[in-house]
C-alpha cells in the first residue's frame, strides 16, 4: 500500500507493461541457470502475489506463457539470452520500475550465488 502511495506521490501510475516485464525478468533469472531453487520459488510466489496486476489474463496464465518464451530463449544459443533481457528491459518506461527490475534481478541472482550486471542496462 505504501508503494501505491509513493507512487501516486511521485506522479507515477501503474504502468501494466512494466508489470509484465517485471515477471519476465524474474522468471528469466530463475531459469536461466537451470536449477530452481525454494528461495526462486518463494521470490517469485511473493511478487505474483504483490505486483499490482491489471490484466484480464492471470498473473499464473501469463507466467506460464512466459516460462515457455524463455524456455525458447534459453534452448536456443546463448547469444540470444542478453538480446532477450536486453529487449525486456528496454520495454520498460518508469525509472523506478527499471530499478525495481535490477532490484529483482539482483535478490534472485543472490539466491544462486551469483548476478552479472551486464545483462541489465544502466
């Protein structure tokens, strides 16, 4: 709620692209390692839980889809896996939500052990 009040605060308005980007950032980082762990699990239930959806398609419909996007991704050569985040990233309009997907990134990637910044755009 405090986040929603901030924001309304800051002129920024929810913005459903950037939620669904959002998604895909975390759920490529929990897949692109192969292994999943209870952390990814737990990181990602919570978000699903606290994004602010605004969809006529499920948040868990549209996970789904995204799970099987990214499993495309990550079958394919590995030298599409930055064009593919840099794509998701570059969709992003709001400044805090860039932020937010570093921040997502970063807690996921600290769940394995590992992040690397170049994936992600300053």
């Amino acid at each position: 709620m405090l986040e929603k009040l901030f924001q309304i605060l800051n002129g920024e308005k929810n913005n459903q692209s950037d939620n669904e980007a959002l998604v895909k950032v975390a759920t490529f980082f929990y897949k692109i390692d192969g292994r999943i762990s209870i952390e990814e699990q737990d990181y990602m239930s919570r978000l699903k839980n606290d994004i602010e959806w605004q969809s006529n398609l499920d948040i868990d419909n549209f996970h789904q889809h995204i799970i099987s996007e990214i499993n495309q991704v990550i079958d394919g050569p590995s030298n599409k896996y930055n064009d593919y985040l840099a794509k998701v990233m570059d969709s992003i309009e709001s400044k805090a939500a860039i932020e937010r997907a570093k921040q997502i990134a970063q807690t996921i990637s600290d769940a394995d052990g590992a992040v690397s910044y170049t994936h992600l755009r300053a």
